[in-house]
C-alpha cells in the first residue's frame, strides 16, 4: 500500500515538473517572439531616419494638427486663404498695400451701413466678433520655427568650419536647385507652391508611409552607391591634391 502512494506521489510530482517547464517555455518564447517583433519594427527604414510618428515630427499640437489635416475646416481655411492671396497678388496683380486698404474700406462700410440701416428696417444688427489672436499655438508656430531655423544656422556654421565635405557638397547642390527654381519663377509663387506641398506632401506620407518607405529605402541605397562611386573618383582625392598645395 505505501509503495502505491510512493508510485502515486512521483507521478503527481512529474506532472507539475513538466507543467512548470511547459509554463516557463511558452513564457520564454512570447518574450522571445516580443523580442523579435521589437528588433523587426526598429529595422524598418523610414525616410530621413524618422524614429517618432509624423504628428511628433512636426512638433505636435495644433500646428501639426494643421499641417496633417486634423481639423478638415481649419486646414481648409488656411490653404483657401493663402490660394485666395496668391490668386489676388500674381493673377490679378494687385500690391500689398492697396489690398489691405480696400479690403478694409470694404467691410467697414457694409458693417456700418448695416448697423445704422438695422434701426430703420427692425432687423438685429450684425453680430461683429471680436477677433483676438490666441497666444499659445502662435508661441508653438514660434517655437518650431526658432528650433529649425537654430538647426540650420548650426548647420552652416559646421560647414563654413570646413568640418564636412558631404554635408557641404550637399548644401552646395541643394541652394543651387533653389537658385534655378528661383529664377523660373518669383518669390511669391515659390512660396506658395512650398506651402500647398506642406499642406498635401505630409498628410500623404502619413496615410501611406508604409507604401512610400520601401521605396524611399531603394532610392536610399541607390543614391548611396552613386555617392559612394563619387567618392573614389573626386572627393577622395581633394584632401589629397589640398596636402600637397599646402606644402608646396
């Protein structure tokens, strides 16, 4: 009778071993699937090495909600009016100031026929708002601009330092696409084309970015190969040939 709780009592210890390896197993492989799965999402590219989501990029809140269309009626607005100034100033030709004044003369005139006829005709009068400018999204505007603009001066000042060849041949190649933009159209309507981009380029790299990387990755490695061939036949040798004037 003891030996058939002993043979008992082994079997019941086994089963729990062999439950417990079980538990520890499934345990390690979803830590290890997690692993996995963390170690795939890290090596996806994305363009210009972007680690943060979109919205994060453009430095949040309401600009950024601006920018990637949170709010369909504001970011309809603002691209409506600056399609409406451009229209006023390259189509129609009119001048700044000119502008403002008529467009001023304008509204007051039809508020104030409207507030002094609505006493004669028994209608309410216009309800005029008061329009004040909120502080913080402008202040957050300020704020990303004055952190790009840091950047960039930051940037100039490694490349005038002759730090880096690259980076300089880059900024060299890019303000002289600018340059030739420039001179086949004037500032206005350069400007304007920057901002319909900003308003329609991140909005469509956010709905498809995982579409638009793979081919931004190959567009990557291509051009990696064609600097990398221009590398071993200009750039290295400038070091080179600027030795040997200096010892000359």
């Amino acid at each position: 009778m003891s030996d058939y709780e002993d043979s008992k009592e082994e079997a019941l210890a086994e089963k729990t071993y062999d439950h417990k390896n079980s538990s520890s197993s499934s345990s390690s492989s979803d830590s290890d699937d997690d692993s996995k799965i963390s170690s795939i999402k890290s090596d996806v590219f994305r363009l210009f090495g972007r680690e943060k989501p979109v919205h994060k990029v453009f430095g949040g809140g309401k600009p950024a909600d601006v920018f990637l269309w949170r709010d369909k009626k504001v970011s309809g607005g603002v691209l409506g009016g600056a399609t409406v100034i451009w229209f006023l100033f390259e189509v129609l030709e009119y001048n700044l100031l000119p502008l403002i004044c008529h467009a001023l003369i304008l509204s007051l005139s039809i508020l104030f026929l409207w507030s002094n006829a609505s006493s004669f005709i028994k209608k309410s009068q216009p309800k005029i708002p008061n329009i004040c400018i909120p502080e913080e999204p402008l202040m957050q505007i300020v704020a990303v601009a004055r952190i790009e603009i840091n950047r960039g001066f930051a940037t100039l000042h490694d490349i005038a330092s002759g730090k880096d060849l690259k980076k300089f041949l880059l900024v060299i190649a890019g303000l002289w696409m600018i340059s030739i933009i420039g001179s086949c159209c004037n500032f206005l309507t350069l400007f304007y084309t920057l901002f319909v981009l900003g308003f329609t380029v991140p909005v469509t790299y956010e709905k498809y970015e995982d579409k638009i990387d793979p081919f931004g990755e190959k567009a990557w490695i291509e051009i990696k190969k064609q600097y990398a061939v221009l590398d071993e036949k200009v750039i290295s040798k400038i070091p080179k040939s600027l030795k040997s004037i200096k010892k000359e």
